[in-house]
C-alpha cells in the first residue's frame, strides 16, 4: 500500500469519514502493522498541532484588538481618577492573559517539534525547560504586578479622600461645561464635580482667566449625562441697586440657598468687574451662580470681604461672557451653547431653587 494511500485511510479515518465497515477494517489493518499504528498517532498528533497552531493565531489577533482599544497616554490618568477601573480590567481579561503565557509555552514546543530538536532529548529538555521556566516568571511576575495594583486600589479607595478644597459650579450648557472660580481648582491634579443626586463625575479644565478669577470646566466622564435645557439666561447688562438677589452653592458639603440684595455695584476697593452683595458667602459658595428675581445669572460668586459680615462679592456676568469667547476652538470637544431661555422667570423664589439646584454642582479638587 502506497504512503499517499495510507495517508488518506488515516485522514478519513480521523475525521470520522469511514463507514463502518471501512472502520472496522482500518483498525484491523492498525492492529496487525505497527507501521500503520504508529503513522496514524504521529498524523493525530500532528493535526493537532495544526489544530492549536490556529487557534493560537486567532487568540492573538483578539488579544491585539483588546490591546489597541486601551489608551496608554490616559491609562494613568484614569487609573487615579477611577482606580476600580483596573480591578473591572483584571477581571475581565485575566484569563487572556494567563492564555497568552500558555500560548507562549506551546509556541517554544510547537518550533521545537517543528525544526526536529525534541529529538535530541537531553539537550532539547534543558532548552525546553529554560524557556519555560522563563515564560512562568513573566506571567508570575505580571500577576504580582496586577495583584499588588488591586490591593493599593482596595487599601486607598478614592472616596476616602475628601479633597483639599470644595467650592460650586454651575451649568453653562446642558453637554457638561461648568463655571466656576479659577481659585477653586488653581492647582488641582483632579478635579470632580458632584451634582444634587450626589453623583460623582470626573472633569478637566479646559480654560481659566485668573485675572478675573474665572474658570471653565468640561465634564468627561462616560457615566454623564445630558442634563436637559438650562433654566437660566445669562444678563449682558448691569443690574441696579437694591435688586433682590440669590445664590446656592454648597458652603457646607450640603445645599445652601443664600437671599440678599445688591448693594454695589462695584466690588472691593472699587473693583469695577465685581457686584458687592449682602449675602452670606462662605468659602465652599465661591463659583456659585448669582442670580436676581427673575432667575436671570448676573455673576459669579467670588469671595467676601473679611472685615465687613455678610459682605460677599460676585464677578460680573458681563465677565463670565467674554471669558467662553474667548475659550480657543480647539479646547472644546463638543460645542458650547448658553441657554437663551429663562423658564425660572415667573416661578416663586422655592420653585426657581428646586429648579435650579440640578444644574449647580459641588466641585472637589484633588
């Protein structure tokens, strides 16, 4: 019997394409010829190999495409601003990693096989088990990294750190851009902002004008969402004296409605950017709304004056405006829209608060 036909019976053999009486016979036909036996177990051995060599190559290409879904730049970034990320990664791709050390190992038997060293048995298992060994430490060595990475993120979970500072924000537009003071995240490494809800949500600063102490933020976190038409408007034109006026913020850690009035229309020393109100202002209120009758926004809460109780001070409007003009294009990822309509106008003093405070935020830095 021909090699080549040998080789067929053994391939129909395998793969189960015999029919049963062509089976029996075949497996006579190995019974009685070792030389058969054996070229069917070096065939199944083989095709095996094949067999794993493939889906060796398949498992690589998923594991390319799950390397280049991971930003490296922000891999840092984003493992301090949300540290169980990396737990929810470990979880849901160890496993590949364990099967690539394992695809490593069977990839040094596969060329050793293929280029004949298993044959030479002493010298090839002294390889074999050198690069082996080597391969294991790898895959050890990034298990203990992983391991020692969740077990810090367990030890200093981010919500234990309260943050070095807390002021207010508020909503310019409904996709997540957010004034503030430019003194509350001066510095800041992380900056969050928490809304009424008490939900968290990671955000950078895109533009700051400290000269007049403003600053703007843009919430990039993936679990935000749209907040819905801004309620306010914001006044291009100065307010009077004596206006009745109100702020919210979170002075405390908690909601704070603040009533006064204005009662200059300058600020300290002559300050001509700023309104001088009688409102209680508190650190924590620094970059909260200021906001008349009407609930039109006619500045931004920017400190109070030591020496005078219950004489705070608010940047203009007119301020905050020329400042989002001046934002450079290529710092907005999406476009920045103010409302032009004020639906707070007509509802009582309560009804405007309850309205507003979904669009005022607490802002922690780190």
């Amino acid at each position: 019997m021909s090699e080549n036909l040998i080789l067929e019976l053994i391939d129909r053999y395998l793969n189960g394409d015999m029919t049963a009486a062509e089976r029996a016979e075949f497996e006579t036909l190995r019974k009685n010829d070792a030389n058969v036996d054996s070229k069917v177990i070096e065939h199944k051995l083989f095709v095996g190999l094949i067999k794993q060599y493939g889906e060796r190559i398949e498992l690589e290409k998923r594991l390319d495409a799950i390397h280049s879904e991971i930003d490296v730049h922000t891999l840092k970034e984003e493992l301090m601003i949300h540290p169980n990320w990396i737990v929810s990664m470990w979880r849901h791709h160890h496993s590949k990693i364990s099967v690539a050390a394992s695809i490593a190992i069977f990839a040094i038997l596969s060329t050793l096989f293929f280029t004949g060293k298993l044959n030479n048995r002493d010298l090839s298992y002294e390889q074999l088990k050198g690069q082996i060994k080597r391969v294991e430490d790898k895959a050890n060595d990034l298990q203990n990294q992983t391991n020692t990475i969740i077990k810090e993120t367990h030890v200093k979970p981010r919500n234990t750190n309260p943050g070095k500072y807390r002021g207010t924000g508020f909503a310019l537009s409904s996709n997540g851009y957010i004034a503030t003071d430019f003194h509350v995240v001066e510095g800041a490494d992380s900056v969050d902002v928490q809304n009424a809800a008490g939900e968290s949500f990671h955000a950078k600063v895109i533009y700051t004008e400290p000269q007049y102490d403003i600053a703007i933020l843009q919430i990039n976190d993936p679990a935000f969402k749209d907040l819905g038409n801004v309620p306010y408007n914001f006044k291009k034109s100065l307010s009077d004296l004596g206006e009745d006026v109100y702020t919210f913020g979170y002075p405390s850690g908690e909601e704070n409605f603040g009533p006064g009035s204005l009662t200059a229309r300058n600020g300290h020393s002559g300050d001509s950017t700023e309104y001088q109100v009688s409102i209680p202002v508190n650190p924590g209120n620094s970059g909260g709304p200021l906001l008349d009758s009407k609930g039109n926004v006619i500045g931004i809460i920017s400190g109070r004056q030591p020496d005078v109780a219950g004489a705070g001070f608010a940047k203009k409007s007119t301020f905050l405006l020329k400042a989002i003009q001046n934002i450079p294009a290529d710092s907005l990822s999406k476009d920045l829209t103010l409302s032009t309509k004020n639906t707070l106008a007509g509802l009582s003093r309560p009804q405007q608060v309850r309205k507003l405070k979904n669009y005022v935020f607490m802002v922690k830095v780190y």
